[in-house]
C-alpha cells in the first residue's frame, strides 16, 4: 500500500506542477479513441436506430410491390399463405418528379389515409401533421436533402402542394434509396411523399403507379424462406409481384456508413500512432526530470521495478481516462454520425465488448510505446550518474563520420544528430507517413468525385458522398493538427538534448544558420522516407476500400513537397530559438 501511495502522490504532483503537458497527451488519446469508437460503433448504432424506428412506426417484415390493376387478388393470396400475421391494405403509388426550390429529384408519391392507424407501416410524423386534402408530408431525410420543411411548398405532376409535415419509417431505406414506387425495370434513386389516396390518384393521371402490400410475418427472421416458400408456385398469370424484406432495407440503411466506417477506424489508429509520437517527445523532453526522479527513488530504497512503476503510471492513468472519455464520446455521437440522411430514430446503446477491448488495447499500446522504453532507461541509470548527470560521449560511428567527413557543415551535424538517435526518427517517419496517407487519401476521394459526374442522380444532394467528405476531411485537419504538434516537440527536445554539441560545434566555427540547418536536416531526413511510404500507402488502403482511382502526379507531388515545407518550418522554430542564447550558457548550463 506504501509503493500505490507514493506512486499516486507522485503522479498527482506532476498533474499539478505541469498540466499543460498532460494534457496535450489526454486530447491526443481522446481524439484517436474517439474516432476508432465511432467506426466500431456505426454498424452498431445503425442497427439501434433501424429497430427503435421499425418498433416505432409497425414496420413491415416484407415489402411486395405489383404491378396489377386491381390489387386484391395478389393480397388476399398473400394474406392466405402460411406464416402471415397482418397485412395493410394495399397502397397505390407512383413513380414521378418533385420540385422545390428550383430543385428537382425522383420522388415515390403513396396514397394514404388520413387516420394514422395503419396496422402495418404507419409513418412516425416528426413534425408538422400527417397528410390531409391537398396537404403533402415528405420522408424526414428527402425532406433535408431538398431544404424543405413545414410550410414550404413542392410541385408534383404539375400541382402544387403546401408541406403539412415530415415523417419516418422502416418501409423503404434511407434517403436516397426511398422511392419504392416503381415497377419492372430500372430503380431510380429518390425520395418517398404521402399525400392522401384522393389527391395520390389526381396527381397520378394516367400513370397506372404500382401497389405496394405490407406484411408482417409470425417470424420475422423468416422472412427468405417465407418468400421462396409463397413465391415457389407463381405464375406470371397470377401478377408480377417483386418483394423485398426488412434486412434488405437494413443492409441499404448500412451503406450509408460502408465508406465512412473505414475512414475512422484506419484514422483511429493513424491518430495513435501520432499519440504515441506526441507521448514519445513529451517522455523525450522530460527525461531529464525522470532520470533524477529514477535516481532520489531508487536512493532512498525503491527499486527497478518500483521506478519503472512510477514513471510509467502518470501515462497509463491517463491514457485510460481519455479512453472512458473517448468511450463515451464516440458512443454518443455515432447515431448522429451514421444518420446523415436523418431518415432514423437516433439511438445510443451501450459499446460491446469488441468496441471496448479496442479503445483499451489502443490505450495501452499508446502508452507502452511511448513511455516504456525512457522509463526503462531512467531506471537503469546508475543513481550517481543520474543525480550528477554528467557529460554523455557520442555513439562513434566511424563509417557514418567517413561518408559524411566532406559534406557541407550544416549537413553533417544534421546527419550525425540523425544517427545518434534512430529512434527519434523512427518517430518522426511514421508521425509523417500518417499524416500523408490520411492526406492522399482524402485527394483520392476528391479525384474519385470528380471522376463520377453521374453522382447527381442520386437526388439534389448526395448525402453518402458529402457526409464521408467531412469524415476524411474532420481526420484530415485532426492528424495533421496533431503532427504539426509533434514536429515542434520533436524539434524542441532534438535543439535541447543537442545543445552542447551544437554549442561546442558553434565553438569551433559553426554560424547560427548552420545550426538552424542542421536542426532543420535531422527533421527533414526521416520525413522524407516517411512521405514516400504514406502515398502509395494512401492509395493502397483507398482502393482496399473504395475504387481504383489515382489522384493527379501533380496533386501528389504538391503534397510531398508542402508537407516536407512544414517540417522544415516547424523544425526551424525550435532551431532558432536555440541559437538565440549565447555559446556559454549551452555548455555550462544543466539541460532540462
């Protein structure tokens, strides 16, 4: 009980005496915890929200749409046929156009009753009414795609009607896989609008539109044996019918997120290893500290273990604090994220296990990574050594010093800084080779978009294609936010830890741009290798997941360049800060 006290005390003395350090590592943890929750929990989420919704509006199990006349004799056999529970009486619908605003966009008109008390599929209003005379109620997610709400007015087959209301329901998919109403052929993509049965068969005319029947079985899991059992004897004398159940509708509703879900589960781990790169530096930079703190531990009585204990716990406590918080931050935004179409009832349901053991695995591994090997090394230091930290001779590496023995001066510290730390440049290349793929990625989706100019058949809006937009470009800024981070502290603990051997090099001649440069080299080196693996890394996981198509060589090219700019900018700061104190002051004074 002793060691867990002095372990917290210490821990709770370095969140006092510098909170900025911890928690420019807890916004880091949280930010990739959050976004790889988000893409864990979608799916999840979908399914929340699709069974909320179907509970809420008596959603179908099976959707039969004919194309016959006179609908009662196609609905009095499948009423009869075994394993049907409730049938609604069968609605007439259309196929046609809606115009609002200037826009215009396929649209399923259906003919209902002004009572709501369907016994199968009765639309849950949202806002507004639900239809009456000469009044229109529009899908909730066709109703946002178009800019309209309650008020306004749409034009359908030349008619104009005011919009009473918005309503949802589990019959069709999500906008823009809604328009239901048509018969044998091609499906075009649309939206789905009620008016009353009256004002459904004027707005028709002469169109004979299709009859849509609403089933719910005895067993609602049964529903492809259900089909193939009915439809096993049917003739085309008996009608053309062409059916579809409520896990084809689910599957539909899933594809809304098929292109999201990889976008933040890959940026989910790409935003961990730049945790663990900003939790390297941080460790880095304070490893001074550690090492004295190893040292009046291990003085008075503590031993490896206890040490290692204590310099790591600060790192572990938080990491696991900022996955709960990430936990919870994803759990709660993943209804709202998987419903661009607001087509859904949004739904919160707690993470499973698979979600969980994720965030916490990411945790562990962020904090492990970054902080194991520095507290390792604290521990291991002599304690004398550590309490007088004296003077550490270089590593002799005398093939690198031949090679680099006639290069330029500012290269040749820049090299030579490279190699005394292999690690740090590990760092820095994989913080770089994230940050570009997430980069080529995103260029990738626009080039794809440009590629495809069909998209606006979809309807006014392609909510998919905007919504994984903003998810690429939200991970996008993050990472590189994140990066921009991480180059600076990684300049700023190369310039500290390298402060006497550049002050013993500006001793013997070297100018302050010298300096500036070398620093500026150390960062460039390991960015570069770094930006040559993210591209085609970029490209590899985008045609994984989506389509093979190749962004511009000029996009790809200006991206390696304005990222190789930034560190060199970033890097620089540091540098210069560095050169501004006298010659004196970096060999006689202790680095902290």
């Amino acid at each position: 009980m002793g060691r867990l006290l002095l372990i917290g005390r210490l821990v709770l003395r370095d969140l006092r005496r510098r909170p900025g350090e911890a928690l420019v590592f807890l916004l880091a943890v949280t930010v990739a915890s959050t976004s790889l929750i988000l893409g864990l929990a979608t799916g999840n989420a979908v399914d929340n929200g699709y069974e909320k919704t179907r509970a809420a509006t008596a959603g179908p199990d099976i959707i039969a749409t004919t194309t016959a006349a006179d609908p009662s004799g196609v609905a009095a056999r499948l009423a009869d046929a075994p394993g049907v529970a409730e049938q609604a009486e069968p609605v007439f619908a259309f196929d046609t156009y809606l115009k609002a605003y200037g826009k215009s966009a396929h649209t399923a008109v259906e003919g209902r009753d002004t009572s709501q008390d369907a016994a199968v599929d009765q639309p849950l209003v949202t806002s507004g009414t639900w239809v009456r005379p000469g009044g229109a109620v529009l899908e909730r997610g066709f109703a946002k795609a178009l800019g309209v709400s309650v008020g306004d007015h749409v034009t359908v087959s030349g008619r104009d009607y005011p919009v009473v209301g918005t309503a949802i329901s589990t019959a069709t998919s999500v906008y823009p896989w809604s328009d239901d109403a048509q018969g044998p052929g091609t499906s075009d993509f649309g939206g789905r609008m009620w008016l009353t049965s009256a004002d459904t068969r004027k707005a028709a005319g002469d169109d004979p539109g299709v009859h849509l029947i609403y089933l719910k079985l005895d067993d609602p899991t049964a529903t492809q044996h259900w089909m193939n059992t009915t439809f096993a004897g049917w003739s085309e004398t008996d009608g053309w019918v062409n059916t579809h159940d409520w896990q084809d509708v689910l599957q539909t509703d899933k594809a809304m997120i098929r292109s999201i879900q990889p976008a933040l589960v890959v940026g989910g781990w790409l935003l961990a290893v730049a945790a663990i790169v900003t939790l390297a530096a941080l460790a880095t930079a304070r490893a001074a500290r550690d090492n004295r703190r190893a040292a009046l531990l291990k003085a008075v009585g503590a031993g490896p273990a206890t040490v290692t204990a204590a310099l790591l716990a600060q790192y572990l406590l938080l990491a696991l604090l900022a996955t709960a918080i990430g936990l919870t931050a994803g759990t709660l935004a993943a209804p709202h994220l998987v419903d661009p179409s607001a087509g859904l009832l949004n739904t919160v349901g707690p993470p499973d296990f698979g979600s969980v053991f994720a965030a916490v695995l990411l945790a562990v591994i962020v904090a492990v990574t970054g902080a194991l090997r520095p507290a390792l090394r604290a521990a291991r230091t002599s304690t004398v050594n550590a309490l007088t930290d004296p003077a550490h001779l270089p590593t002799r590496h005398p093939r690198l010093n031949a090679v680099t023995a006639y290069l330029p001066a500012s290269l040749l510290l820049g090299i030579r800084l490279l190699a005394r730390r292999p690690g740090r440049a590990v760092l820095a290349g994989a913080g770089s080779a994230a940050t570009t793929l997430m980069v080529t990625a995103l260029l990738t989706w626009h080039t794809e978009l440009a590629a495809r100019p069909d998209f606006t058949h979809f309807g006014p809006i392609e909510v998919r294609a905007d919504q994984t937009g903003r998810v690429l470009l939200a991970v996008t800024l993050v990472l590189v936010a994140m990066s921009t981070l991480n180059t600076v502290l990684l300049g700023l603990s190369t310039a500290v830890q390298a402060r006497r051997a550049l002050s013993v090099a500006r001793t013997l001649g070297a100018t302050p741009g010298q300096v500036v440069t070398a620093l500026c080299v150390a960062g460039l080196l390991p960015a570069a290798p770094g930006i040559a693996v993210g591209i085609p890394a970029g490209l590899g996981l985008y045609w994984l997941f989506g389509t093979q198509v190749t962004p511009p060589g000029t996009w790809l090219l200006a991206t390696a360049l304005a990222i190789l700019l930034a560190v060199a900018v970033l890097t620089a700061l540091p540098a210069w800060a560095h050169t501004r104190s006298p010659v004196g002051h970096g060999l006689g004074v202790e680095p902290v």
